[in-house]
C-alpha cells in the first residue's frame, strides 16, 4: 500500500506549541504568509503549505507519482477539488502527528479549511478565512481561465494580477513585486487544476454546518473577494466575527500585515482553544508576540533596547501581565481593547500612552472613523477639555499614519 501524497510544506515554531495550519492563496507559494509566521511562531506550532503546482508541491501530486515542480509543464491524472486539496492537509497534518488544529487559509486556502470544518468538524479547532468566499463566482469564468493558462501559460494571469491583488498604493512596492515574481513560476497546470478546484467549489449551503470558532477577515478594496463575500460567509456561519481591513486587496495580508496578525492572534487567543497561557513562562512568550503586534516591533525593540537592571523586572511585568494576560484574555477583541484603552487614557490625560495606542488602534483596523467616534464618545462622559487635546494629539498622529502610509 502506497503512501499517500503530500504536499510541500515547513513547520516552524515549538514542536509541543498548538499547531495552527496556514493555508495559501492561488498563484502564491507557503511564502505569503511570511509576514505573520514568525510572530505567530512564537506561540504555535506552524505548518505552512504548497498548492499543487506552486512552491515546491508537485503539479500531479494527486497521481501519488508526482515529478514536476515549480514552473515545469504537464498535465496530472488525478482531478483537483477543494474535497481533494483538504484531504492533502489531512494527510500532512497525519504525518506530522497532528490530530486537531487551528487553521487559518487565504482566498482557495481559505476555502479549504472550510471545507473541512463542515466535514471533518473533528480535526478543526478554530478558523479564520481571509480574503476568502462560499463561492468563487461563476464556474465558466474559472474553466476559461485554466484552459488560457493551459494554452498560454501564466503570463496572462500575471500582466493582470496586481489590478486583482493589489490596491494601487501598494502595488510596485518590493513585497508586491515578490509576490508577482512568485506566480510566474507557478506550474501552468497546477494554476489551472486549481481553477478547475474553485469552479467545483459551492459551499453556501453548508455554512451553518462550521461549529469551530471562525473569523472572517475582508480587504475592503479587493476586488476579487469584495466585502460581500465576507458578510455572506460571517453571516452564514454560526457566531462567525468579521473584520475588514482598510487599504487591502486580495492579499490583505500582505498588503496590510499588521492589522491582519492583530486580528489573527486576537481571535486565537480568543479561542475556547488553544488554552489561555496559565504559566509566566507561557504568559510572557504570548505578551511578547501580542505586544509586538499591536504596538509594532520598532517600538518593542527600542524598549527592550532602553532596559536597565532596575527597570527589567518592570518590563518582564508588563509584559507577563498586560500583554500576556490581560490582551490575551477571550471575550473581547482586538479592536474592542484599543477602544477601551483609548477612552481610559483620554480620560487620566496619559497623552504619550494616548498616542502610542492610536497608533495602536490603526495595527488592529480601527480606522481614522472608528477613532474619531471614540473620542466624541470620550467627550460625553471624560470631558470636553479631555478631548479636545485628545482631538488635537490624534490629529497628527493619524497625519504622521498618511505620511508614513
């Protein structure tokens, strides 16, 4: 009896740490989710994967005789559904020893852990669809396309694909132009098996059948996957919270890591599972990676740059017990801390802690709105004069975020 096929993968964190899948976009290698493994690294166990055809998986993984890789051509036996691409991570995750994970997928990775929330509810502790939908559009527009790129190859795909990543803010930066490097050296078959996969793909009808925690997070400039398709699938699944990123396309992640991790780490560590860390070591490995998310790591770093032996034990504190504590804690999310901690300061006055947590609140998708109603409802019940300087300090700090952005 043969083995079955595995794709290419990479594990990284603790290897006693709660494993957390993540899941690729189509067109994209395990790379794309580069900018939050390492930080969510610090607190799980990792594994990323290929799809057929992209990074290192072969493009005829299903024929259990898989040789090509990378950009080579031809053509794999074995059909390609959403159905077939969840049971290769079934069968990593096995391999790896895993039984029940978090799982967190882009756009078709997304749609993959969806996949199997509805039918394999055992193996799914927590999910987040980014970027993602119930169903990808109309099934010719996706036969169309892996008949041009079976025909044409990817360059097709590529002259166009920033208009659908990307929005123009961000395309032609370096992460953008790596990302698009890494298409053309998909498999042209495997892109277009993976079409076939998202053709097939309709899961609007078993929604209601996700029981594991879920976060839907939205681009709010993405064309591919609009906010619709993100309400739709918040809406369809049971207690399902959904966060839209301002300034994000399609690769919201990418576009907007920050705010994407920030979301992230919220909602697994809001989470019935994995546990809430109960021992310090556990607690200040947490704080570090909430700490770093939410206030970012130049302001981290030039913390721990400015510890002395007197202030140490005041940094491990703070650490261990605002941040490994207190922001780790379920019941509320990211973005519902930043409100609170933003009122509490506007009201003692705090102003260099008021201007670090705006900055703050941008990291966990607040916008320049949300923030502005939070400091009129500080007005009610702080006080005007609180406010006022409040108004006044966020002010430029949300003109220094347009700079900067």
């Amino acid at each position: 009896m043969t083995s079955p096929a595995l794709p290419h993968h990479r594990v990284d964190g603790p290897a006693d740490a709660p494993p957390l899948v993540l899941g690729p976009s189509l067109g994209t290698s395990l790379s794309v989710w580069e900018p939050q493994a390492e930080v969510l690294a610090h607190r799980f166990r990792v594994v990323r994967w290929d799809l057929p055809g992209h990074g290192g998986t072969p493009y005829d993984v299903f024929t259990g005789t898989a040789t090509g890789t990378g950009a080579d051509t031809g053509r794999t036996d074995g059909p390609c559904t959403v159905a077939a691409l969840g049971g290769l991570v079934l069968a990593l995750a096995d391999s790896l020893g895993i039984d029940r994970f978090a799982y967190a997928g882009i756009s078709l990775g997304g749609a993959v852990g969806a996949w199997l929330a509805v039918h394999h509810p055992e193996r799914i502790a927590s999910l987040a669809l980014v970027c993602s939908s119930a169903r990808f559009g109309d099934p010719e527009g996706w036969y169309e396309r892996a008949a041009l790129v079976r025909e044409q190859g990817l360059a097709p795909i590529a002259a166009t694909a920033a208009g659908r990543w990307f929005t123009p803010a961000f395309t032609g930066s370096p992460a953008a132009d790596g990302l698009l490097a890494g298409l053309r050296t998909v498999a042209p078959e495997g892109y277009a098996a993976c079409c076939d996969a998202l053709a097939t793909y309709d899961l609007r009808g078993e929604l209601g059948r996700i029981a594991a925690p879920t976060l839907v997070v939205a681009g709010r400039d993405d064309p591919a996957t609009p906010p619709a398709h993100a309400r739709e699938l918040a809406d369809g699944i049971p207690a399902a919270s959904l966060t839209e990123v301002a300034g994000a396309a399609h690769l919201a992640n990418a576009e907007q890591p920050v705010p994407v991790l920030a979301a992230l780490l919220g909602h697994l560590t809001a989470s019935p599972w994995p546990e809430h860390p109960t021992d310090d070591r556990t607690r200040h490995a947490a704080g570090t990676a909430v700490r770093r998310a939410v206030l970012g790591d130049d302001h981290v770093d030039r913390a721990a740059a400015r510890t002395t032996a007197f202030t140490a034990v005041f940094q491990d504190f703070i650490t261990r017990y605002a941040w490994g504590e207190i922001w780790t804690r379920p019941g509320l999310s990211r973005h519902t801390r930043s409100c609170v901690t933003i009122t509490a300061l506007v009201a003692r006055g705090h102003h260099d802690e008021l201007a670090l947590h705006l900055r703050a609140a941008l990291r966990n998708g607040l916008t320049p709105e949300d923030i502005r109603e939070v400091l009129l409802q500080s007005a009610v019940y702080c006080g005007v004069p609180a406010a006022n300087s409040a108004f006044a300090l966020a002010d430029r700090v949300l003109a220094e975020h347009r700079e900067e952005s």
